[in-house]
C-alpha cells in the first residue's frame, strides 16, 4: 500500500448493501463467522435495512475506505458499556495497514459514544485475527471451547 494511502471508515447507507452482501459471502470471510455460511441476498437485506435507517441503535456498521474505495466493514454491536467488534478486509488489503486503522478510527467513535470496553470473539482457528488483536493491544481475558475473548479498555 502507498504511504499516502487514505484510509477512513463511514457509516454504512444503501449504496453499500451490495458490496457489504457479496463481501459477507466470501468463503474467506464468513468461514470463521458464527454462522459460517452464504447468505441469501433477502435474507442479507432483511438483516441490513434496520441497521442502516437507525432501527437498530444498538448495531453501527461502517464501511473501510481506501482511496475512497470500498476494502472492508467494521461493526460493533453494543450491549450496556461494551460494544462487540466484527472486522473484515477483502483479501487484496489485508496486511497493508487498513484493518489497524479502522479499528482506531472505530474505538475513536466508540469513545465518543460513552463505551468503555470493546470486545472480539475470534474462532481459535483464526489465527490470523488472534495475532491481529494481539498486535493492536487487545487483551486476552479468557478462551472456551470454540472462541478466545480479547478485550480493549478505552477508560
């Protein structure tokens, strides 16, 4: 990736609902998914169309830009102080940089809205994610028999 590449997130609308569905079907991306499987794109519209018209106030879904080109998605689900994280990149941006920066503009806004605490439940199989949250600070604070829990304070 060039130095000067621009990385930002933004909340996600309508014209990302596309892109979002087909980054969500990609075996690379959903195989370490809770539910690890295609979607179909009603389904996919169905889940979406709350979160995007701020029905779902609990959920905020952003898009990764690089160069003003869509590369990922960030989400965070909030329950009480604590939001959970969800981040993909499409496979071409990743290990570039993008990923670091979209969490810290992510937990930045997170800041902003009061939480204290972001969390990531990461399939043990993904090591790629273990070693990701690992590098960014997060802290390990427990495993069970699928998932290892990591945690980021942000008092």
């Amino acid at each position: 990736m060039e130095e000067n590449s621009d990385i930002s997130i933004r909340k996600a609308d309508e014209s990302d609902i596309e892109f979002l569905f087909n980054l969500r079907n990609r075996p690379d991306v959903f195989k370490y998914f809770k539910s690890p499987r295609k979607v179909e794109y009603d389904e996919h519209v169905k889940w979406i169309t709350p979160i995007i018209n701020n029905q779902r106030p609990e959920v905020y879904l952003y898009v990764i830009l690089c160069n003003n080109e869509r590369v990922g998605q960030v989400r965070f689900d909030l329950l009480d102080k604590t939001a959970e994280i969800s981040i993909s990149v499409l496979l071409d941006y990743r290990g570039k940089g993008i990923a670091d920066s979209a969490l810290k503009q992510g937990i930045d806004i997170m800041k902003e809205k009061g939480i204290e605490k972001v969390s990531a439940e990461v399939e043990k199989e993904n090591l790629n994610s273990i070693k990701f949250f690992k590098r960014v600070g997060f802290n390990e604070i427990k495993e069970n028999k699928e998932y290892r829990i990591f945690e980021y304070n942000l008092k």
